[in-house]
C-alpha cells in the first residue's frame, strides 16, 4: 500500500480530487473537467495513479501543474477585499437593503427591491455565457458612489449593461430618454453611454453599453439610440454569438484588471 488518502473538494464549483501523505500535504490533484492529474514531483507517480486508480474512468493526461499564466498571477495577488469576481448580481443594493430594509408597511414598494429584482435577472441571464468564454462581473464600483450594474467580457467585447425593472410596462426608446407605461421619459441612455465610456477610461479600452429590459409588457424604439444596444433579458444570450473582438488571451488579460477594486477607484 502506498499510504496515500484520496480526499474529494470542491474550488469554484467544480470537483477536484487531492492525493495526500499521511501528513496531510499535498503531492497531486485530479482534475476531473480537465481530464488532468497534476502531480508534484515524478517520484511518486506510479503511486498516485494507483490511489486514483478507481476515481479514474476515462483517460487522462498526467504531467506537472500547468504553469500559470499572468492573468492567473495577477488574480492570485490580489488581496480579498479588492476582488470583485465574488459579487452578486445586485451586491451593492443587497448590502444597502441588509443595513437599511425599511420599516413598517409602505404604500409604495421599495424601489430599491424592483432594482434587485432587475439586477438579479439580468446577472443571471449574464452569468450564462460564462460557458462560451466571457467572464461576468455584477455591481463594479465607480468613483463617487456610481456602479455599472454588469460588466460583460468575451469574445464579442466588452459591454456595460444597465438593468432596468419594466415588469409588464409598456417601454419607449426616443434617444436619449426611456418613457416606462405612463411615467415621464427620463434622459437614461445618457447615464448609460456614460458608464461605458468611464469603464472604457479605466480599462484603456471599448466599452459599448447596453440597456437590459426585465420583462417588458411591450418595447418599441422610435429609433436605433446611438451606440447603446436596448436588449430584453430575454434576448441577452445574443452577446454570445458575438466575437472576432478579443482573443482568449485578451479576454483573460482585461478580466484580471476589471476584477481589480483598485483599477475603478482612481480617476473617474
């Protein structure tokens, strides 16, 4: 026997199989999605193989940890508390809700909840393309208390995308203002070409910005807005048949950096 424990664990969803001295160190790790045994040091790979022999039921590719590249790098020094990647969809409205819920019965709802509601789908909607190479981010922070609800990266691009809760309303686009059932227009496709263009600035790169409609009774848009992309939530896995903008390399590389707290909290 070899004295190796096999211990299963899960790191970002996903199981990953660690083979163990009677120490508790590490010497290997089964990637199952990967297909992948990576084994530090070639002295005990036989015996690794034999402790995962029942675990593996398709062939695998053995070898050292892959190295890893600098995007991994860069989000491996990043201290906890400046990594957005863990948002929630709706992050900084859940935070104000959980300090502040209101008191007592409204005649009105909380609009804030209407804004979650709005986040919350649209992230979902979002976080979907995660398998087609896009890298997702809810709530990003902007100088002077601003956010961009979600911030898009993959191979069609980047895109700042403003949820809008118009739960069985009727919506009219006339660039630049969005008219909801029977309240007045308001000028919104100016705050969101403007949240854009300041993501652009911090990340030294195109931003185009997109308005997501959450569940709309009836949209109609007088006119194509300029720049800005009115999708329903519906309709949002259309970014994912979008590419030929960012290679896989530049996806990686422009998600380290947007997932960086610092890289929005200078200039604005």
């Amino acid at each position: 026997m070899s004295g190796l424990r096999v211990i299963p664990t899960w790191r970002h969803g996903q199981e990953r199989l660690y083979v163990c001295l009677t120490d508790g160190s590490n010497i290997a790790w089964y990637d199952r999605e990967a297909a992948r045994v990576n084994v530090i040091g070639d002295d005990r790979r036989e015996d690794v193989l034999e402790a995962l022999g029942p675990f593996l039921t398709s062939p695998v590719t053995v070898g050292p940890p892959p190295v890893p590249t600098p995007a991994e790098l860069a989000r491996l020094a990043l201290h906890p508390d400046d990594d957005l990647a863990p948002n929630r969809p709706g992050e900084a409205l859940l935070i104000a809700l959980e300090r502040d819920p209101g008191h007592g019965p409204r005649l009105r709802p909380d609009p804030r909840r209407r804004a979650l509601t709005a986040e919350q789908t649209v992230g979902t909607a979002l976080d979907r393309l995660d398998g087609a190479g896009w890298h997702i981010l809810h709530s990003v922070p902007l100088p002077g208390g601003d956010r961009i609800h979600h911030l898009a990266i993959g191979p069609g691009g980047l895109f700042a995308v403003h949820a809008l809760y118009a739960h069985r309303q009727r919506v009219l686009v006339s660039d630049p203002t969005v008219a909801l059932g029977r309240r007045d227009p308001t000028p919104l496709l100016r705050r969101v070409r403007a949240d854009a263009d300041r993501a652009s600035h911090a990340l030294t790169a195109e931003v185009r910005p997109v308005l997501a409609l959450v569940d709309p009774a009836d949209l109609r848009i007088a006119a194509p807005p300029r720049q800005v992309r009115v999708l329903r939530d519906t309709d949002l896995g259309e970014l994912a048949r979008l590419g030929g903008v960012l290679k896989p390399a530049d996806v990686e590389g422009l998600h380290a950096m947007a997932r960086d707290r610092g890289t929005w909290t200078s200039g604005g």
